[in-house]
C-alpha cells in the first residue's frame, strides 16, 4: 500500500482525498497533511481521516514513511515544493499547471532523474475514461480525419479579488488555471500546432482575463477557449470529415456523444467516475511507482514540457510575465 503525504490544506487537496479515500482502484492511503498552519491541518486530519498532520512542508519532506507527495498548492509554488521534496528523495504528482513555465519544469525533471524517483503533472482529464474510449473512437477513424477542434474553458467563479486566480504574484489568470484544458484537448487529439495565434483581454489586476487560441495544423485547426470572468458550457466538438464528437464537461467529462455526418447519434460514450474522476490519475502514479517506473507514459515529462513551451509561447505573445520569471 502506498503511502500519501499532500501539502496545502486547500481546495483541491479536498477533493484528491475524497478520491483517495472512496475508491477501490486505489492501493494508497493518505498518511500525512501538511499546511502552514498546524490547526489547519489537524482539522483537515480529522475531516479526511489522514494519520498525520503536520504544521510545516519540511515536516513531511522528511517522513520517512512517506511514497508519494500530492502538491496541491498555488502554481507559483510548484518549483520549490517540488525541489524541496526531491532533496528527500520523494515520488511526487503535482497539481497543474507542473511550474509556470517550461524552463523550471525542466530543471524539476532533471533533478527527479537524478533522484530516480517518480514524477507526473496532476493532469487528471488524461486519464478518465471518457478521454480515453473518445480517443480509441477518433484514432479507429469514427469521424474520419479531424478538421475543427474547439474547446473552452470559460467560467466566472467570482471569488474575492485576492484569490489566486487574479493575483499576478500568485500565478493568477485564466491560461495557466484553466486555458490548460483546451490546450491538452488540442494536443490529445491533434498534436502539437504548427502555428499559434490569440488574442487576449486583461483583467484590472494585470492578470489575463479571458483568451481565443487558434491553432493551427496542416490539415485543420483547433479554437480554445479560456476565461476566468464570463460563463460558458463546458464544451469539446471535434469535428471530422465523417461526423464530430461532442465531449459534455471538457475536463472533467463522464459523457460523450459521437453523431455522423448528417447529424444523427450514432454513439453515446457515458461512464461515471468511480468517486470524483481523480482516482484515475492517482492510480497511475501509484501503478507507476510499483512498477518502478520514473514517468507515466500517458502523462510523459515531454507532455508536460510541450503543453508549457506552448502556454510559454502564447504569454510571449502577449509580453505577459509573472514576477518570479523575471
Ligand atoms: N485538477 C483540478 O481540477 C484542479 C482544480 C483546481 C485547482 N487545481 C490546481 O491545484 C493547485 C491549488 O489550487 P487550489 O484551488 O486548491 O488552491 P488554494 O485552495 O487557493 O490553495 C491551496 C493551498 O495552498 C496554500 N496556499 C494558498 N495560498 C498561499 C499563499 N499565498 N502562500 C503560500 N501558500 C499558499 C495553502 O495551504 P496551507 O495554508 O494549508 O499551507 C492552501 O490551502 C493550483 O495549482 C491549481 O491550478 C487543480
């Protein structure tokens, strides 16, 4: 059984435990939490029924009973975390985005190689089963070859102004939070694109707002969409010259629904997540780590470099950088 320590009491952490702790895929058991706070974390011990709870990161580092690290913890925070974490020699799965951008991602991969331990970005929406039979359909050619692929990831949580999401110190804006989702959407199902273009809108605190990403490809073209203050369905259509699929929920789906060319359903994909659709992903990385494998082969160190040369790319574009890149 392996065994799980999570740093950063927060929303997402929340959620990995509810996974961790209500699915039969998994073989982990959650051993630690740490926060900044030691109430904190007793209180989210005894809400998760965690063994442990610790009142510092370093503390849990350092736990010699510890397999896996979850870092559930702000972006701008990943590197660190997970540099401290691989000086103790730790299997680590990090929440998205893996860093903010590609050039730290790859000094945590080279320090994980040399460490040889186990490291995967939490991207979650790769391994559900929904993503998963709609990609077989697609690569058997159930709608033939892909012309159009669009995908957004519009939502207004309107949380207070200093949450994460808008502050330009704590990695805030739309891209990096949510735009990430169309992004892999796109390169699940179409590969990296040959060119970029977007456009974007700022929000008052120097985040970005809301964007439209074109990529295009030698044969077709992928339109995202992100935004963090408007509201729009959680949508994927992939459109091919025999018929298009409609992913219902983009990153979090449990429904997908193929049509032919004249619009009729042909196909309706539909499987529930076993708890809250983490308990796939945290599956991989535990069947990774008993396997004694250092990278989950759907979720590769490449993936995760490629996705973030590409979000690095579009921020260029927009002259756009966070403070600790500069
Ligand atoms: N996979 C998904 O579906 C999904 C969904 C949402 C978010 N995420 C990702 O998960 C990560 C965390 O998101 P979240 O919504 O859970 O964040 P959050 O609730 O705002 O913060 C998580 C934890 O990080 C620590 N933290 C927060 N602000 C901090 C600050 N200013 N300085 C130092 N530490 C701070 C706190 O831990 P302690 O106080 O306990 O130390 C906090 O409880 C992000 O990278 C996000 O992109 C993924």
């Amino acid at each position: 059984m392996i065994k799980i320590g999570i740093i950063g009491a927060g929303n997402i952490a929340k959620k990995f435990s509810e996974a961790v702790n209500n699915s039969q895929l998994i073989d982990g058991e959650l051993h630690a939490i740490a926060s900044r706070s030691i109430e904190k974390a007793e209180i989210f011990k005894n809400q998760h029924n965690i063994k442990k709870a610790y009142g510092s990161y370093e503390e849990l580092y350092k736990d010699k009973d510890i397999d896996l690290i979850y870092i559930a913890t702000p972006h701008v925070f990943h590197y660190d975390q997970m540099m401290d974490a691989l000086d103790y020699n730790k299997n680590i799965l990090c929440e998205k985005p893996f860093t903010i951008n590609a050039k730290l991602a790859e000094k945590v991969f080279k320090k994980a190689k040399e460490k040889n331990v186990f490291i995967m970005e939490a991207m979650w929406t790769r391994f559900l089963p929904v993503i998963q039979e709609v990609k077989k359909q697609v690569d058997n050619g159930i709608i033939g070859k892909i012309e159009l692929l669009e995908a957004d990831f519009c939502f207004n949580p309107n949380n207070p102004i200093e949450h994460r999401l808008y502050q330009l110190k704590l990695g805030g804006g739309a891209l990096l939070d949510v735009g990430i989702y169309p992004i892999t959407f796109a390169n699940i199902f179409m590969s990296e694109p040959k060119n970029i273009e977007s456009t974007v809108k700022m929000y008052k605190t120097d985040v970005d707002a809301s964007e439209t990403i074109e990529y295009q490809y030698d044969e077709g073209k992928a339109i995202l969409r992100a935004a963090i203050n408007e509201e729009r369905p959680l949508l994927a259509t992939i459109k091919g010259t025999k018929g298009k699929i409609v992913i219902e929920g983009l990153h979090e789906t449990e429904s997908a629904k193929v049509y032919d060319i004249n619009n009729n359903l042909i196909k309706h994909i539909e499987i529930p997540h076993d708890v809250n659709g983490f308990e796939y992903e945290i599956k991989e990385a535990i069947d990774c780590i008993k396997a004694g494998k250092l990278e989950s082969d759907n979720v590769s160190h490449e993936v995760t470099l490629s996705i973030l040369k590409q979000m690095d790319q579009i921020r260029d574009s927009w002259n756009f950088y966070y403070p600790q890149e500069k």
